[in-house]
C-alpha cells in the first residue's frame, strides 16, 4: 500500500486509548526469584484493578496470581515513592499490603505457594498499626520466621516528623521490634537490607537529611545473632574515606566476608568491594569506567546487579541513555565486559544459579520494539542473544502486531546551556500515511521527572500513540538527568528552572534548525513532577515565550517552589534547597523568581494540568492554584484517588484524550484531512 500524504499531527491510527490500555493491563513493577527454590515472581500493576499491585508466579507454560488484586494491594508508601514490597523465601511470600478496601492498611502478609495455581488467603505477620509502612523485606536465612525490613513510621504524619528505621519482624509471632533506629530517626532514610549467606552479618545503606541517597550515603554492616529475636552486633561502616561527599550505594555479599556495593567516587557509579576480615577495600574494576553501573534510587526495588558465584557477577549498565548487561569478575581487578540482550531496559536483575552447567539471570526487560518481558538469560562464554520467554497475562487481550507502526528512537547530543545535552528523537510513523510535501512535523517535547532522573528508550505506548498520529517525539534528558555521571548530574544544582529549561528550548532548535528534523513553529511540551516545573517555567517566563504551541502536566507538576519548600513528603523534604541554592528562609526571593506560579498570569498558549488528588509529593493545591492564576488559557482535571502518577485505567484513558486534544486545538489540528 502506497502511504497518503496527509498532514502531519491528523493521521488515523490503530494505535487508540483502548489499546494503549490494552498493552498496559499488566505492568511489570518487579521481579523477584525465591533463592530457595529459584522460582520466579513479579508484582505487576494493573491499570483495570484500579492500578493495584499483584504478586504473580511466573513459568514457562503458566501463569497464576497469589493475591486478589480486588482485595489485595502489594505496594508499600515507604518514602511514598515505594518499591522493594514483596521478597519470596522457600516457597512464601511476604509483602506490604498498601491498601485494603480503599482503606490504609500497611500491614505485612505472609502467603504459601503451593502450586496449585489457587489464590490463597493471606495472613498479617504484623500488629494492627495503619501508621506502619514496611519495606525491604529480608529473610533471615538461618531462621525464616524472622524477616528485617524498613520501618516507616506515620505516627506523626508531618513530614519532617516522619520516621524511619530497622525493624525485625516475627512471623510466627507477629510481632515487630526496633532493631535499628538513630537518636532522632526523622532525619534517617535507609535502604533495603542484605544478609550474607549463612546469615552471619548483614548490611544496608543509610543516609539523613539533607542529603538524597545518591548525593551522600554510607553502608553500615553489623554481626547476627539470635536467641528469641534477631539482634545486631558490632554496627559499623565501611571505612570508605574521602574529601568530597560521596554515595556507597546497593550493598550485597557475594559470599560471607565479601560485601560488594557502588561508589560514585570517581564521578560514575562503579563496583567495589570490602572483605570484612581483613578490612581491605578496593574497586572492582583495574581502571574507573566512565559509566554508571547503578541507578539513582527512586524505587526501593532498584538493584544493578546479581551474583553468578562469589567471583562472578552481571551489572546493568547506562551508556548513552539506555542499559546494557556486563560480565564482572570480582575476584581480579579487570574490565567489565558487555554482553549482547537486544534490550534497552533492564531491571529487576535477579540470579537464577546454574543449569545445565550454565548460568542463568532472569530480569525484566524492554526493547525499543517490544513491550517489557521477562526475560531468561543465559550467561555465554562469548556475547550472545539472550533466549525471551513473554509472560502474556490473561487480561490482555488480543490486538494487531503494531511493528510497522512503531517509531523507534534516534540518539543526539546538541549544544545546551553548560556543554552537550543528550536527546532522544522519535519521529512520526504510519504504514498509511507520508507527510505533505515540503512540511516539517509537529513536535512534543516531554521532560522527564525528579528532576534528577532519566527517560528510558524502552517502547512506550504513549510515545507511539502521538507519533503514530503523525507527531515527532523528543525526550530531553536535560543538564542534571541521571546515568550521564554525577558532573553532568550536578549542572542543575542551584539552577533548577534555568539550565533544564534552556536545555529543553535550545534542543528544539538544534533539531529544527540544524537538522531540519521538526517544525519549530508547531512544538508543544509536556511533563510530570519536576518535568511539569519546567514545562510551567517554559511557558511562563517571558524569555522563554513563543517557543512551545501549548503545555501538559501530565500529573504532579510542580507550580510553587515556596509550598513544595514546605508542603511535600519526607523524601525530599530538603530535595528543593540543592536545586535553588539554599533554604526557603535564606533565599525567599529566589523561590519567588523561580517559581513559575509567579508568572501563570502571563502565560498565553492552552495549557492542560493533569493531578491526582490525593498526591502526597506534590499536593493538589500547587494544580488548582496555577489553574486560577493562568486564567482562560488553562484547563484542569483531577482524578479522584490518584497519587502522584495516573495509574488507573479510566483515568490514563481521559488524560490522553484530554491531553492530545489541547495539542490539536493550540495548532489549529482538527478538521485538516488528506490530499
């Protein structure tokens, strides 16, 4: 078939709402692998069950749910961003049940996998106290009623009054004790937990205000032991010395003297390892890689690495926006070496042991092509292709292979305000249609959120559901993104609102002038959380008008920097201050300037927000108060029971449809059809 000439932005396509809906029905969040049996889970989210969490054991011939998704919620509120809910051990399953009955619950529950495919009822393993959340769930491998975790105590729901701890959990007994807390554990944060193998010690990662976990963390470890309960002995940290701030980050032993985690001392998070007997510490590889062999820790449930044997490892690692799996050895100081999947996403990285004399890893991965599987890979003595099994869940339904549709991504570096920014292009894409002659495509500008995060190259339906249509893609991953290294991560500090703006308008154009790839005419933006703020920023600041068509808050945007200074979760409580350049009270006037809510009443294209209204981050109020300052130019949706991310079927459905309508209205779309 001869594609049609047809204005760009007005293409028909197969790509609608319902079958973005229908490629997302199950979502995988997690992977996990019992080390007792190497069976293999995941907690998936599923849009239709009113975004709930389910855990799911995963095979080669069959699927099947151990939770209830319309009873049961397997998600944790720790640090509100979640992660690291669920851990399986010999058969059951432990996890933080968020909600129940649209009530908080926040208890811990056991279940037993017994094969049968039956979803079975699961029992509380903590005390009443729906001001409890829990997260980072370890077994204690000598004795598994026992289980370490983090506490996230409510008791006191104002963030600054929020604490954390360690706490060991008695399943048989349900009941929970103390087992790690500061002289004022408001200002602590910690991360998952690991025990070495006999059980024999165990380390976590802590770190306090003001610091997030990748700008300055220590690893503590401590001696085990038990007589009616688990208690630590001899807590000390690794003797990680230097002058500057650094983060020691995801720790893990690969047998019971060798704690391997990543330090970013050389300026990108790589491997290193210390032998608690003899106090030697050292870095994994023989030279510093210039690559990031970690994440930033957003989700708990984030972890770069798993063990083949004590000598051998694999680490996801960021090379140019997208992750790669590598063979380390761990035991001679050399390079990693790269081994081929074909994926771009890769998380959830877990040990399957040896079979058939091989090593095998199972992770949870995404092309540019393919939605997110889960993936068996073998480990070969010489790069290989990994071999894919896809775990389809039953609430799928069936729909057209879409690959000629898909649009996949084109990587640039363009000139930006402090040095190279890395962008990501996808351009329009439809069997049916060609562009008219001589004209240049709309473009939608998304940035991504944190600030300090990444936007992936896995498929994303939602891309695809514009470009299909006709639009250009372009994702920004702005000076102060992650994966690039901590300079390249620091370029925003004290400059949140100047540099990733700047970078989001002299990226439109680089691609528009230089490589003619767009039309600057027709451009539009896009973003959630702190990529919202800089969506604000880019329509409200009067040097950065007439550049963008129109602008979405996807969810979450950030409005006021004055009441996110004052009115957001514990997490990021102090998050703000590195960005602007110091505390609210020091440098009122600069949160004044910065904050786009400042300038709504100069915006002069359509713009949509987009909130949940029961967002802990960024609460409701920053939504509707830029709404009434922008004035005609806005339009406002709240979605009734969403947090900080829309994840409810229903609700992801509208705020397409709301959002590529504002598009086509502020470019004068509807009503244009083919020559």
């Amino acid at each position: 078939m001869v594609p049609k000439p047809a204005p760009y932005g007005t293409w028909e396509t197969l790509i609608t709402e319902d079958y973005v809906i229908s490629k997302i029905a199950n979502t995988i969040d997690e992977v996990l692998v019992d080390p007792k049996t190497s069976a293999v889970y995941c907690l998936e989210s599923r849009p239709k069950d009113e975004g709930r969490g389910v855990l799911v054991r995963v095979m080669d011939n069959r699927r099947y749910d151990l939770t209830d998704p319309k009873e049961w919620n397997v998600r944790t509120g720790v640090y509100d961003y979640g992660g690291a809910a669920a851990t399986v051990f010999d058969k059951t399953a432990y996890f933080s049940n968020y909600s129940l009955k649209d009530q908080i619950d926040g208890k811990v529950y056991k279940v037993v996998d017994d094969g049968s495919g039956q979803v079975p009822e699961p029992t509380a393993i903590t005390p009443e106290n729906d001001k409890h959340r829990f997260a980072g769930l370890a077994v204690y491998p000598k004795d598994p009623k026992f289980i370490v975790a983090i506490l996230e105590d409510h008791t006191n729901d104002e963030p600054a009054k929020v604490a954390n701890m360690l706490c060991v959990i008695n399943a048989a007994a349900r009941t929970m004790d103390i087992i790690v807390k500061s002289e004022d554990p408001t200002q602590d944060f910690y991360g998952p937990p690991a025990f070495s193998p006999s059980g024999a010690h165990i380390a976590w990662q802590h770190w306090s205000h003001p610091d997030m976990p990748w700008d300055q963390a220590k690893i503590y470890i401590a001696d085990v032991s038990t007589d009616s309960t688990v208690k630590f002995v001899n807590q000390r940290a690794v003797p990680f010395q230097n002058t500057l701030p650094i983060s020691l980050a995801y720790p893990n032993w690969s047998n019971d003297q060798t704690l391997i985690f990543t330090s970013d001392v050389s300026g990108f998070i790589n491997p290193w390892k210390y032998d608690i007997s003899t106090g030697s510490l050292s870095a994994v590889f023989s030279k510093a890689v210039d690559q990031d062999f970690g994440y930033l820790m957003w989700s708990l449930h984030f972890f770069p690495f798993a063990f083949l044997d004590e000598h051998r490892a694999l680490f996801i690692g960021t090379e140019n926006g997208h992750d790669s799996l590598y063979s380390v050895n761990l035991k001679t100081p050399g390079p990693p070496t790269k081994l081929d999947t074909g994926y771009v996403v890769i998380d959830g990285l877990r040990s399957l042991g040896k079979e058939d004399g091989k090593f095998k890893v199972v992770f949870a991965g995404t092309k540019v092509d393919e939605e997110t599987k889960i993936v068996y890979f073998t480990v070969p003595d010489s790069p290989l292709r990994a071999s894919v099994t896809n775990f389809e869940s039953a609430a799928k339904e069936a729909q057209p292979d879409p690959k000629d549709w898909i649009s996949t991504p084109t990587t640039y570096a363009v000139k930006g305000y402090d040095g190279l920014v890395h962008v990501v292009y996808y351009a329009p894409k439809n069997p049916n249609y060609s562009g008219l002659l001589g004209e240049k495509p709309p473009c939608i500008v998304h940035v991504h959120g944190g600030p300090e995060w990444l936007q992936p190259q896995g498929l994303d339906w939602t891309k695809q559901y514009f470009t299909s249509r006709g639009w250009a893609w372009l994702d920004v991953n702005y000076g102060g993104s992650s994966g690039y290294g901590r300079e390249y991560r620091e370029r925003l500090r004290n400059r949140w609102g100047v540099v990733d703006t700047d970078d989001c308008i002299t990226s439109v154009q680089e691609l528009s002038t230089h490589c003619k790839l767009i039309d600057p005419r027709r451009v539009c933006i896009r973003g959630g959380s702190a990529g919202g703020f800089t969506m604000y920023s880019a329509l409200s600041y009067g040097r950065y008008q007439g550049v963008f068509a129109a602008g979405t808050s996807i969810y979450g945007g950030v409005a006021d920097l004055k009441s996110l200074a004052t009115k957001t979760h514990k997490f990021e409580l102090y998050y703000t201050d590195k960005f602007v350049g110091g505390a609210l009270a020091d440098i009122p006037w600069i949160y004044e300037q910065r904050s786009p809510l400042t300038y709504a009443g100069d915006i002069k294209v359509p713009l949509m927000i987009l909130h949940g209204d029961q967002d802990p981050v960024v609460p409701v109020e920053q939504a509707l108060d830029m709404y009434k300052h922008a004035g005609v130019c806005a339009d406002i949706q709240l979605y009734k029971g969403e947090g900080h991310h829309i994840g409810q079927a229903d609700h992801i459905k509208d705020a397409l449809r709301r959002e590529r309508d504002c598009y086509e209205r502020a470019l004068k779309l509807k009503g244009l059809t083919a020559i």
